[in-house]
C-alpha cells in the first residue's frame, strides 16, 4: 500500500578506510540516520554489511525491501557475482529501487544494472577541493528542496562518465581546483516495460515505455569526509530513495510495479 513505510536497506562494505572520527556507525549509519532525520515514518530503514551473513543481502531480504541504498569503496571484487545478478535481477523484474553512491559507479549491483563499466574517463583525485553542485532538473522530485550548492572537501571525478545515458541529470557538478565537470545526479528507468528495440518511434509522445525499476546516482561521498553529514546530500538521498519506490508527492498512483 502507497501508506505504507518504504522499506530501505542501506548497505557498504564496512571498509576500514573509514575514519571512526567521522563515521562512528561507519557509511551505512550516517546515511540511515539522513533518511530517518528527513522522512520520519516515511521509512522503515536497516543497514546492513558486507562482513554480515548473506553479505548482507539475504534473499529473503531482498524480497522484503522497496529500496537497497549502496556504497562501496575498495571491496567491490568480494562481492558475489551471484548476489550482484540477483539484484539486478529484483531491480529489472520486481521494481527494487536502487541507489548507488560515490564509488559504487564500480560496485558489482550498480554495473550489473546498467549493464556498464563505470568507468571515469575523466579520470579522479583526491584532494580535499570543493566542489560545487548545480541543480540542473529543478522539477525533479530528487532536486525538490535542493539548490545549487558547494562542498567545501570532496574528490573528484571527472567526465566522460562511462554509463548509459540516463533518463534525466539532476545534478552536475564543477570542481574549480581543476576545472573538470562530472554528471553527479543520474536517473535512470530500467527492466520490464521498456522496448529494447524502440527507435524513435511515430511521435505524438510514444516512447519505448517506462520500466519498473528505477536506479539514482550521486557522485559525492569520499570515504574520508562528512559529506553524508550535510543536509542538502542527506535531503538528496531521501528523495532518491522516494524516487526509486515510485513514491515522490507527484507520483501517487503512477508505478508501472
């Protein structure tokens, strides 16, 4: 039911790179704590492990959530191939909304999804320079209450991005250090309703449909810095996470699910 909490999982890798200084509840707490702060009782939030049973991602799990929030840094390859085909599996047939942050352009789920490298053709670096956060979609349900906005430390990444080209770019971002750009906020509709063979169609607005699987990328979140404490990513978030299920205040009633 549309009433209903929405189901999160919030998973990372329990990376030891993580400095307890920052992250005392490692990734996984701090956004948790993001989502509970910004939507209340709209979520029903669990985190979860790599180092946990099932790598944290039981089947039956999988079967009871709405929405699997993931970040990864340095353990991407002990992820099972298995468990990564099964998510994208859940995501492409059953609708489980995907949200992959920073580094998990390289996590097993995310390019299984996409069916991609994610690769930064633009390469990266790690210098602690700001980056600044431009709203490109305002009418977006993940941009809503968000403005443009700057990280005073973050890495960066720059384009080409090697991904498919997404449904929508919510965000971009510009890292003056350097002056490289990178597409942060991606929306995609992927799996079941969508026509693989679809062209450009008869116009009068056909298209190759919507799937029932909806996956959001954000670039920022290296592991060293608070960026999951600051509220406009934390509100970022949570309006993925509404996004993904299909649960933004402008889409009662339109899941394809």
């Amino acid at each position: 039911m549309a009433t209903d909490p929405i189901r999160v999982l919030v998973w990372d890798e329990n990376s030891s790179q993580v400095p307890k200084s920052v992250y005392p509840e490692n990734i996984r707490g701090a956004v948790a704590a993001g989502l509970r702060a910004f939507g209340g009782d709209l979520f029903n939030v669990q985190t979860a492990c790599l180092d946990d049973p099932d790598q944290g991602v039981p089947l039956a799990m999988m079967e009871k959530i709405d929405v699997l929030v993931w970040w990864g840094h340095d353990r991407h390859a002990e992820v099972k191939d298995a468990l990564a085909a099964a998510i994208a599996e859940r995501v492409h047939k059953k609708g489980l909304g995907l949200v992959a942050l920073h580094s998990a352009h390289y996590a097993k789920p995310f390019k299984k999804t996409l069916g991609c490298t994610g690769h930064l053709k633009g390469g990266w670096r790690e210098d602690g320079q700001p980056e600044m956060i431009r709203v490109c979609a305002p009418w977006h349900p993940v941009a809503r209450g968000i403005k443009d906005f700057t990280l005073a430390h973050e890495e960066m990444y720059g384009a080409p991005f090697d991904v498919p080209p997404p449904q929508c770019v919510v965000f971009q971002s510009y890292f003056p250090a350097g002056g490289e750009y990178f597409p942060s906020g991606l929306a995609w509709s992927v799996g079941t309703g969508i026509d693989p063979s679809f062209e450009s169609g008869p116009g009068g607005g056909v298209s190759q449909g919507r799937g029932v699987g909806r996956v959001f990328y954000f670039r920022p979140g290296h592991e060293t810095l608070p960026t999951f404490l600051n509220t406009d990513v934390a509100r970022i978030i949570a309006n993925a996470v509404r996004w993904c299920a299909w649960r933004s205040e402008d889409e009662a009633g339109s899941s394809p699910r």
